[in-house]
C-alpha cells in the first residue's frame, strides 16, 4: 500500500514496480486528487501551477520520468526580477546581463559571485544520490543519506540557520537581507531562520534554466502512476495496524491492514508492506497507528501556511513607489522582511499550456501569482492593483515551518511500514519527495530479501570510485 498519490506516492509506485517486479500487487491511495501539491488553478480558461511549480536543471528524477513519459517543457520566457523593501527596489534587474553583473558587484561585492559557489559546491555533494541510487544503495534515515552525500558538514546544515551559516562564511548582513532573505521567502514564505541546508536548496531555485512540465507539473504524477500498473483507490486512509494472520502452509504471517473510508462507505484491506507518501500531520493525513507496540510516535510536524492568489489584472506601478507606471518592466517582485509588507512575494505567471506569444507585459493587463501568510484582502488587492477582474485562491500548509534544532523524523516507523516526507525536514520539493521514494522503494525491497550490503553503506563514494 502507498498511502498518498502526490510526486511522492506515484514515484514510489513506479519505482516498487522496478524492484519487485509485475506479479506484485500495488494499491495507492489518494484521498484527494492526484498530483497533492501539484495542481492548476484555472483562470478566466487557462490553468497556471498554483503549488509546486519549478524544477531544477540538475533535477535528474524529474527529468527522467517527463522523458519516460514523453511529457514536454514549454519554451522559457526570460523576466526582470526586482527586490522590494516595503519603500523602494533595493535591487532591479535589468534586460542587460552586463549590467545586472555590474549592479550585483557594486551593491554588494563578490557576496553573490561566492553564493553561487557555495551552492554549487553543495549541489555537487547533493548529485551523489543519483550514483547511489543508480547503483541500488538505501538509506535508513534521512541524516544517514545526507551523511553519504556531504559528510558531517551535511548534518550540520540540519541544525545551523541559514543566517549563521552565511555569517560565518562572512557574507554580509546586507547581502543576507537584501538578496538572501526575498529568496527564502518566495520558495519557503520564511526567512533565514530556515536550516542551511534547506537553505542552499532554496537559493539553488535562482540558478538559470529551471523549468516545468507543458500541461501542468501533476501530468508526472498521473503518468506515473500509469506506468505502475498501480490499483489507485480514492478513499482516505484512516488507520494502520498490525494484524496476524493464518498462512495456508500453516503458521501466521504478519500483515498491515489498512483501513480507509470512501464514497462506497469503509473498507480494509491487508498489506505486506506499507509507504506513507504524505506529511504525518494531523491536518493533512490524521493516520491513527493502532495497537503498535511500541507505539509509533507522533512527531512535532508543524507546516507552513502559504496562500497563493492568482489575480487577472493591471498591477498598481505606484504602490510600488513608481511615479511613472511606463518605466516599469517587472515581472517578478521578491521581497524583504518588513511587518509593513502583507506579501512575500509577486509575479506573472504563464498558462501551463503556454505558448510564445503570451509573452509577459507588466503593465498590461496580466495574471499575477501573489504569495503570502495570509489571505489577502479586498482593501490589499485594491492596493495591489489598479484594475483587475477575476480573484483565484489556493491555501497550502505548504512546506514544513523550518525550526532549529530539528530531528528529521525516522523512514522506519514500524518493520514493514516506511515514511517519505520526512525528508521535507531537509529540505521540501518535488524532487526531494521523489529522492525519498526511490529510497523508500530500495529499501523496503532490501529489508524484504535481506540484502543486508544494501543498507547503510558507508564511505559509498569511494566504494563507487573504485568500483569503476
Ligand atoms: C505553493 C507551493 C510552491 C512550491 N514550489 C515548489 C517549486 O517551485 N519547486 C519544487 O520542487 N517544489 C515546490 N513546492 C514543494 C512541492 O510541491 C512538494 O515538496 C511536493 O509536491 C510534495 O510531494 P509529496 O508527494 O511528497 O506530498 P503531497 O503532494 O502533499 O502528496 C500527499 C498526498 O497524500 C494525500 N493524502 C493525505 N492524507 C491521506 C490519507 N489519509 N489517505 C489518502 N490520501 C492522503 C494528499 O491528498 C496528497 O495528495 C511547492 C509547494 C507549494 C505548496
Ligand atoms: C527568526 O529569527 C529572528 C531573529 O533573526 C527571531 O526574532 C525570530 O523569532 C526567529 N523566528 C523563528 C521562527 O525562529
Ligand atoms: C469513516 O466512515 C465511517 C463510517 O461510514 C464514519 O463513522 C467515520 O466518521 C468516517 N471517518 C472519517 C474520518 O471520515
Ligand atoms: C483525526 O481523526 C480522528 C478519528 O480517527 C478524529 O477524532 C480527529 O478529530 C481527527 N483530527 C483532525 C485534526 O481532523
Ligand atoms: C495605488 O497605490 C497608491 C500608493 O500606495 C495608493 O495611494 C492608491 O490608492 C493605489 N491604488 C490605485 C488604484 O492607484
Ligand atoms: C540537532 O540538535 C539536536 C538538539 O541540540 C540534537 O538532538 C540532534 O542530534 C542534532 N541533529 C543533528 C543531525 O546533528
């Protein structure tokens, strides 16, 4: 049973196929639809990705399974970024890339020049679970994955902020405020408060050539579970628990029944093993683990609320201090940390099914994906905005409220029974759920058939040096 069908859940589905073979039987369960936090909303007729919505280059799960499923990209439309204060754009981008390298070095040195390093440098560790994983290795935690990856200067990204980390390496205060700051606050809708590591992963989401799936990043999910020749049942699970059962060699056998309601009214059903492909948290799954013993802990799973508000409209140039509304060619508004500002963040976005001539017109009439905390309000939109017409909203408990220090929760929970959003403590996205889904899947298979040198290997980057 796989117990969500987000990116987590239908990779873990097609990879358990991969391992086990087609005789297996694979059930998922989805209580809403398909794709969790990869969705479209529609406005005034097209659809625009109103949860997850960029992929890495680097991203090498996600780009296999779009190629696998011959699902396309459409073509990159290139946008002006500025960086706004609650005042004045501390930083605005222009068409110029010559200039944009000019005004990154005289505000704020080689800070942004050494980031890129730094993230770089972190990225290159992080591309080692491609080898690992290519090559069948599964992990029993998720610090003893980063531990493989990047050593103990890994696990120390878990429990250090961002700020420190940053301080440390001696970027400055005004860099970190001023660059660093608007980036955490798109992607996580938090500040530098957030773990390093989660950190690097978000600032890694400014690096050129990030892209989406033509049709909607959720068209992976479904296509996956295709291919998985997975049974998906719609129905929300409520309870697991450990049941014995007669085997018809003779003695008992150790099974999990499922139990979950849908339209058709209650059911169970009885598994071997068991993946959990969404947050344990009781406003977003409410699974009761029942008669464990021990029991399977609840764990603090506190996740972060982000609205996203997708307005068709005329952006309001002078709210955003312009006198000129002509001279204003942003399509993009990042944000910094001020309690005046009830936004994290703004900008146009493209239909899904996008097409070059829907090319981005900043002060014509356009969709904006609006970012914040709360929901906005009338009088804020009115503010936003100097016209506009159709108001879409979608609340998200959308990534986990980062805290410091934080355990990530265990990928065991119970023999048979294995855990993915755990890794979302490292850092959430889609390819880090799809990193723990493989993981998931090799090592329920290695538990299953004892392939004990499968498990926890240490010092797999030299084995696998050697190895070649
Ligand atoms: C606004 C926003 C922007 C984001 N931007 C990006 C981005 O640009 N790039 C990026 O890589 N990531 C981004 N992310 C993060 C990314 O979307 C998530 O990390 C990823 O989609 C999580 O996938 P998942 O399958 O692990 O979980 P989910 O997608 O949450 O899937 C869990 C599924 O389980 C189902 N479920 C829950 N409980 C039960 C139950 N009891 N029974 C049956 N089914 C159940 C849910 O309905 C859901 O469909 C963003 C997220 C949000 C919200
Ligand atoms: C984040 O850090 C600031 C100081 O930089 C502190 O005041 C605030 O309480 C912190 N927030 C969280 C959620 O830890
Ligand atoms: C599940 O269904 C049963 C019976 O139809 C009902 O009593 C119960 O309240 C439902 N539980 C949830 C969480 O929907
Ligand atoms: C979780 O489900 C139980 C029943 O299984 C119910 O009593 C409880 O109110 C639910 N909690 C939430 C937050 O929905
Ligand atoms: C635009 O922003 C300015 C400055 O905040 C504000 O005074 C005005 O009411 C806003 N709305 C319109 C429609 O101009
Ligand atoms: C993080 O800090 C907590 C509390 O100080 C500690 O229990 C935990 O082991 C640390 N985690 C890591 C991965 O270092």
């Amino acid at each position: 049973a796989v117990i969500g069908a987000g990116i987590g859940g239908t990779s873990a589905a097609y990879f358990l196929r991969q391992k086990f073979g087609k005789d297996v039987r694979i059930d998922v369960f989805e209580k809403g639809t398909v794709g969790g936090r990869l969705a479209t909303v529609n406005v005034e007729g097209k659809d625009y990705e109103a949860g997850g919505s960029v992929i890495h280059p680097l991203n090498l799960h996600m780009k296999h399974f779009v190629k696998e499923l011959g699902l396309s990209v459409p073509d990159n439309q290139d946008s002006l970024m500025g960086i706004y204060n609650g005042d004045e754009f501390v930083f605005e981008e222009s068409s110029w890339y010559i200039i944009n390298v000019l005004k990154l070095l005289w505000n704020y040195g080689f800070n942004s020049l050494r980031m890129n390093m730094w993230v770089e440098d972190i990225l290159d560790k992080f591309m080692r679970i491609y080898r690992y994983q290519a090559h069948d290795y599964s992990f029993s935690s998720i610090e003893g994955l980063l531990h493989a990856l990047g050593g103990n200067d890994f696990i120390q990204m878990l429990n250090r902020t961002l700020d420190e980390t940053m301080q440390k390496a001696g970027f400055s205060q005004k860099f970190i405020y001023e660059v660093v700051t608007p980036i955490m606050r798109v992607n996580y809708g938090q500040g530098v408060n957030i773990s390093s590591f989660a950190g690097a992963v978000s600032l890694a989401g400014t690096d050129s050539g990030l892209w989406s799936v033509k049709g909607g990043n959720k068209l992976v999910c479904t296509g996956l579970l295709y291919a998985s020749k997975a049974q998906l049942i719609s129905g929300t699970v409520i309870a697991v628990e450990e049941k014995t059962r007669p085997k018809h060699t003779g003695g008992t056998v150790k099974l999990y029944e499922v139990s979950y309601n849908s339209t058709s009214g209650s059911a169970s059903d009885l598994y071997d093993i068991v993946l959990v492909a969404t947050p344990l948290n009781r406003k977003m799954a409410n699974i009761t683990f029942r008669n464990f013993n021990p029991p399977i802990p609840e764990f603090s799973n506190n996740y972060h609320q982000t609205v996203a508000t997708f307005v068709h409209g005329r952006l309001n140039a002078s709210f955003f201090g312009y006198k000129e509304s002509s001279y204003f060619s942003l399509a993009d508004i990042f944000t910094t940390e001020n309690p005046k500002l009830f936004i994290n963040s703004l900008g146009i976005v493209s239909p899904v099914q996008n097409k070059p001539e829907e090319a981005k017109q900043p002060m014509g009439e356009a969709v904006w994906k609006v970012f914040s905390k709360e929901p906005v309000t009338k009088e804020q939109l009115n503010l936003l905005f100097s016209a506009y017409d159709s108001v879409k909203e979608k609340k998200w408990l959308a990534y986990p409220h980062y805290s410091i220090p934080k355990n990530c929760p265990p990928v065991i929970l119970h023999d048979r029974i294995y855990y993915l959003n755990g890794i979302e403590w490292a850092a959430s996205a889609m390819e880090m759920s799809a990193i723990a889904a493989k993981n998931a899947a090799l090592l329920s298979y290695h538990r299953w058939y004892r392939n004990a040198d499968m498990i926890d290997q240490e010092d797999l980057n030299e084995k696998l040096k050697t190895e070649l």
